[in-house]
C-alpha cells in the first residue's frame, strides 16, 4: 500500500480560503482526506463541508493535458507546447499591429484561489497594450469600489465587516452560514445568536439559514433594498440619531446630504419595501445608538436593482452615527497584496470601453458589456480575447450573447485546467497546472498572506500560467531573456551576510532598463525566483510586493512582530511568507492611525456623491420600472444561490455534490399549488431572452412570488465518453443589458420569469 504525504495548503472554493491540511497519496495524486489547518491564523481548523471535497477539483476525467486547436470542422487537434505558443503570438502580434492592442482583451485572471498568474498576465498585456480586464469581480462588486472611490479617496480601499466583534450586527443581502464571507462564519453567527448581550439582524428576501438565527428578521421584497435603507436613513437623520461630534471629525459632505433624506417618506417607503415600519424604526434607533455596530452586505444587494446606490446607502448607515474607524465597527485595512487598481474617472481621462463607453473601475470593466464590445462592425471592436481561469460562457450573463460573440473573434484563447464551456467555444486551449500543483497565493483578507506551495507536481503536459505567459512574449519577440545580472546578484545574497545586492541591482536596472517596469514579475521570476527553486520561482514576485508594503506601511509591520527598518522589514516580510505555509499576519494596523488609510488629502471621508443623490431623487420613476416588469413576468428569480455543495464552475465533476445534485429551484408552496406543481416535478422557466427546465422542490424558505435557484450548475460533464449536462444555469435567463446603470452589475437576484410545469 503506498504511503501518503501531508502537505498545509488553503481551500480554493471562496474568498476566505482557509486552512487546509491535505493528505496525498503520490502514486495516484488522489486527496485521501482533507481537514481543517489547526495552524491557520484565521480560520484556525476551521473548515466548511465543501473544503473536504476538494480532489473532485484536482482529479477529473476533464483535466487538460495538451494543448488544443479548433480545426475548420470545430473540433479540436492536439498540438505540441511550441506551435500552440508560435501561432498564439503570432496571431495576438498581427492584431496589435494591425488595428491596436485596445482590439485584445483579458478575461478572467484569478479564478477562485488562482491568483498569482493572473499578476504575469500584466506582463503580457503591457506587451499588447490593452488595458482591458473582464472579471467576475467586475460583475459582483464594482459598485461598492466606486462607492468606496468616492467616500474614501481610492477605489481599491480594503475595507473590513468585523461581525465577530460587534455588538449590533446587521447582515443585509448575505447568508453567512452557508455563504460564508466571514472567517469560521458558522461558528461566529452560533456564538452571535446564542449571546444575550448581542444583536443579529438579518435583511433578505429569503429566510435563509443566517436569518433563522436572527433576533429580528427583515424579509424586503426582492429589489426594493433602496427604499429600505433609504427609509432607515430618512428615521436616522429626521430624528437625529447621527454622531455630529464623528461628521465633524472625520467627514465632510453632510449638510450636503441632509435635506435628501430629510425628505425621504419614511413610513411610504418601508411599505414599498414591503416591511415593517415599527421595526425598522427600532432597528435604527438602537443601531445608532449601540456601542459598536458592523454592517455585513454581500450579493444579494449587489447585484441587485440599484445596486451601486445600495452601496452608497449601506455605507451611510453605519458612517451617519460615527459606526466607523474603531474596534467592532467597519473600518479600512490594507492588502498586502491589492486585489485591484483605482481607475480615473472618464472626464478626469480615465480609460473607457471602445464601443460602449462603459468606464473602468478598479481597473476592471463588467462582463456585462463584453459581447456587446465583441459583436458589432466598430472599428476599434475587440477582436482577440484571452480567458484565463474563467467560464464565462456560462458564469457570466446571456449565455446566448456571449457565445454568439464570441464567434466573431478573430483569435480566442483559453487558459485553463478543463475542458470547460468557453474552452469549447475557443481557437486554442492551453492546459494549465491546478492550483495545487503550483506555487500559489491567498490574500483577500485583511493584513494576512498565505503563500501556498504546490502540493504536487504539475501533471505531465500542463504548465503554470507563469511560464506560459514568459514563453508567448518571448515568442512575441518581447525582451524577457536578459535578467542575468539580476539572478547573479539573488544567487549572491544567499551567501552574503549584506542581503543588499539584489535590491541594489533592481535599483540599478529600473533606471537602465525600461523593460524592468513593463516586465517586472517575470524579471523577478527569472532572478531571486531561481533561487526558490523551479517549483516556486514564480513566488519571485512577491520580492517588489513585500518592499513597497514595508514602505508605506512600516509601523504596522512592526506591530505583527517584525523589526528593523524599511529595508530589513522587507527582507523579513518576504522571507516569513516564503517560510510560513499556514500563512502569516503581515501587519497589525492601529485605529489610532487609522485616518491616514482615507485618501482624500484633508483625510477625511466624503459623503456627498452627488450622482447618487442624484438617483436617489428617481427612485419613484424606478419603482414605475419595476413594477412593469412585475405585470409582464409574475416571478422574481434570484440566481446563483450559494447551497451546501455548488461553487461557482470550478468543480465540474457533479459527483462532489453529496445532496442537491439537480440544483433544485426553490418554489412557494402558494406558488406550486396554483401550478399544480409537486417535489421533483421539472419545471420551465421562461423570459425573452430564454428558457431553462430545472427540478422544482417546494418551501416556504422563499416569499410567494420569489423562486431561488444555485450557480455552478448546467454544465457539460464526460460520463463514459458522453457528455451530460447536470442542473441548469440561470445564465440563459439573464440579459446584457439587465443591469445597474454605473457599474453594469448584472441584476442576478432580479431575473423576472415565468414558470410552468413541464407536462410529461
């Protein structure tokens, strides 16, 4: 029997990415068993019950193994590493030359827990000159970075919900029991509710199993969250309850917005939002006048109507009575590592779509307007596309638009570990490394960093995303080679006691090679990365992030335990996260300190968005929207549920799920009855845009009039040399041009339907 091998490494199904300890069995490559990293500064063991399920993730009869291209016929051929790369750079030059790099774009680059390819992606881009980025994060939170851009000064402020240390909390549009978004989630909401001293408040159209637990469950009518909060903050300001002592310290703006929720109908607007004013009117009062207070938002308000307004109001709930900047409040944080860029605004020269106009926030672009940007006869329309870690042929909106689209591209690549979706709807596939046969990255939470190292080798035929995008600019012709000096003077550090000879040559070749700048990640790859060793070189990056973070913030730094100067914190920065593998707190910030994180010179947060004030005031034209969508689509479906087994598309394998394999829509018992609809009955919902057949169960979790269906489901899986589709994807449902008019957030927990019973 073969031994196993045990090896710390992070979960890669959400953004908490927590601990992990992974049993391998090395002749197999199976994951005999997964358990929670005891070790882990964050989730300390804590693991939920997908974590466990990982190696249907690693091991799959779709894993990649050679490069693919699309023959005249549609299918595909296999083509060996060097002509796949050749013809790949080959195509990407002769588009940039010929009608400009703004004709390429990139799509993806981080799919859940893959994020350090995604960092030489930019390597390559500045070699096309694009600047354009699709993401999912673009289509899930762009609203709250411009939101955050105008309050704070930069849109890609990291921002924390402490809930495990407040003494009111109020979750609004998340369901962290099954969704979590908070560290050990189940565990803190257990503790939460079980604390007399304490209060939960949960806001969703659901009663989901977070609001279950909730001392005081508001359930507002799908899309109506604006006049919610519009009402709660129109109580706030009529009756006073704002800390004047905190608006005079810290902002600026709000004798600006006072006369706009001074106005606000209070008691009409609870009744549109179709609760109650007695308990919102209590839940104000005593928010306002807790001690400490976190307010908890996620999804269900962000892709939402009105979504980039949700945002704004959400903020000033807690900012108006001074529930900010202190222990047990929200406040800002720092990244290690940003997770995104601050984009100028489109009249202060910032970067817009070609065709579309849609401006850029945090350096990202929605996937919403990409087929849109794709399928038209403008010159400038885009005409290669570069999908790295991403399924948008079916985790993005109008799967009909987008595969439509996408037929129109003179050149699409896809990068990925599976024959996904979109892999089938491109020229060329490349078979990328798993997230754990690679050296890899997390660090969405706030001061910490887990550098995680492969857990086995890369599977014979695939490469990691670093080295395919080294390889496809040097076939390009880009100046990759010439690092030399840089690896003589890394290999010279790690005999010297001085430990300055790398960053003096990195000094040195910034102002006598301009190339530096542009390819700086693979410059560092090819250098101090060398001296990691071939598995992890690509970690060599992380050398310039631990300098520039020991330089802005070294106080913090020290705080976590770390000591010396600038230089000296660097050094022990990079070389902890490179010798840390349950990862490390990289800093401890002080509140005392924590106004300089507010960007606008005087230092202090703006409230006056006048755009938004703006909206605000439309609000009842708004509603007359809705409300006509209402009369010509009976139901209200909210798409991409998150259950105990569905995880976007990164497990295809439909073997994972333990229960709910189907991804059942959830239905009234109101709403079967009239349809004569039973448990297991298939069902079609319909729209303009399309249909889907999906298996119904029925509860009354869900209000009359609401259906709730999962995401990471309606996708093709080979079982015995056929292809089986498993669940439905409410990507068929949705609709390019359904969504919020700023961010182009998709409005997913709106999609109006109809439903009717499949007779068999």
């Amino acid at each position: 029997m073969s031994s196993t091998t045990l090896h710390k490494s992070a979960c890669n199904l959400c953004s908490l990415n927590c601990g992990i300890e992974i049993e391998v069995n090395p002749a197999t490559r199976e994951f005999v068993k997964i358990t929670g990293d005891k070790d882990h500064p964050l989730s300390q063991g804590y693991i939920c019950q997908k974590a466990t399920r990982i190696n249907y993730y690693q091991n799959h009869k779709q894993r990649l193994t050679t490069p693919l291209r699309k023959k005249s016929d549609g299918t595909f051929e296999k083509i060996d590493w060097d002509t796949a790369i050749g013809e790949i750079a080959d195509q990407l030059v002769a588009i940039r030359d010929e009608h400009g790099g703004e004709t390429i774009a990139y799509a993806g680059g981080g799919g859940q827990g893959n994020h350090l390819g995604g960092v030489y992606a930019a390597s390559l881009r500045a070699a096309l000159g694009t600047p354009y980025i699709y993401s999912s994060l673009a289509q899930e939170k762009t609203g709250n970075f411009w939101v955050h851009g105008k309050l704070f000064g930069r849109q890609n402020t990291a921002y924390a919900e402490p809930i495990d240390e407040a003494e009111y909390v109020i979750i609004c549009g998340a369901n962290p029991m099954q969704a979590h978004g908070v560290q050990r989630a189940r565990r803190v909401i257990n503790e939460l509710s079980r604390d007399p001293d304490r209060t939960l408040v949960v806001i969703d159209p659901r009663n989901t199993d977070t609001a279950k637990k909730a001392d005081i469950f508001i359930q507002v009518i799908p899309g109506r969250d604006a006049w919610l909060l519009a009402s709660m903050l129109g109580i706030m300001v009529q009756e006073d309850l704002v800390d004047h002592q905190f608006l005079q310290e810290h902002t600026t703006g709000y004798s600006e917005i006072k006369p706009f929720f001074e106005q606000i109908p209070t008691k009409k607007y609870a009744e549109i939002a179709g609760v109650s004013y007695e308990t919102i009117e209590k839940v104000t009062r005593d928010l306002a006048n807790a001690k400490t207070m976190a307010f908890r938002s996620d999804l269900g308000i962000e892709m939402s109507y009105n979504s980039t307004l949700n945002a704004y109001l959400a903020r000033l709930l807690f900012l108006l009575p001074g529930h900010f900047g202190r222990k047990g409040t929200n406040h800002l944080s720092t990244w290690f590592f940003p997770v995104l860029g601050h984009s100028k605004e489109p009249e202060e020269g910032g970067v817009t779509a070609q065709v579309t106009g849609t401006r850029g926030i945090g350096k990202l672009f929605p996937p919403n307007i990409l087929p849109l940007e794709i399928d038209n006869d403008h010159p400038k329309r885009i005409r290669g596309l570069i999908v790295d870690s991403a399924n948008p042929a079916v985790n993005w909106a109008d799967i009909p638009a987008q595969k439509k689209a996408y037929k129109k591209l003179d050149l699409m690549v896809v990068i990925d570990v599976a024959m996904t979706e979109t892999a089938r709807e491109a020229h060329y596939v490349l078979p990328a490394s798993s997230q754990y046969e690679k050296v890899e990255a997390a660090f969405f939470q706030e001061n910490f960093f887990h550098l995680r190292k492969p857990v086995l080798h890369p599977l014979e035929g695939t490469l990691p995303e670093p080295e395919i995008y080294t390889r496809l600019l040097k076939a390009m012709g880009e100046p990759v080679n010439d690092f030399k000096d840089l690896e003589k003077a890394a290999i010279k550090d790690q005999v010297s006691n001085d430990k300055n000879n790398f960053q003096s040559a990195m000094i040195q070749a910034a102002t006598t090679q301009p190339t530096i700048k542009k390819f700086g990640p693979i410059a560092l790859k090819e250098s101090i990365g060398k001296t990691l060793g071939e598995d992890e070189k690509a970690a060599g990056m992380l050398w310039m992030t631990a300098q520039i973070y020991a330089n802005k913030y070294p106080a913090s730094i020290r705080r976590a335990g770390f000591e010396g100067n600038s230089n000296q914190l660097a050094e022990q920065l990079f070389n902890t996260i490179l010798n840390s593998p349950s990862g490390v707190r990289v800093s401890r910030n002080d509140y005392s300190e924590h106004w300089n994180l507010v960007r606008h010179k005087d230092n202090k947060i703006n409230l006056s968005i006048p755009m938004l004030l703006d909206w605000l005031i439309q609000l009842p034209g708004e509603l007359r929207r809705i409300e006509e969508l209402e009369k010509r689509y009976p139901f209200n479906l909210i798409a991409g549920e998150r259950r105990a087994y569905n995880a976007n598309t990164i497990i295809r394998n439909p073997e994972w799920r333990k229960k709910d394999a189907e991804g059942a829509l959830k239905v009234n018992p109101v709403d079967a009855q009239k349809a004569d609809i039973q448990n297991g009955d298939t069902v079609t919902l319909s729209n303009d845009n399309g249909s889907v057949r999906i298996l119904a169960i029925i509860t009354d979790e869900v209000p009359k009039g609401v259906l709730s269906m999962p995401h990471g489901h309606g996708m093709k899986y080979e079982d015995d040399d056929d292809y089986q589709t498993v669940g439905a994807s409410a990507n068929w449902l949705t609709s390019t041009d359904s969504c919020d008019p700023l961010a182009k957030t998709p409005y997913h927990k709106n999609v109006r339907v109809r439903m009717e019973k499949v007779q068999i």
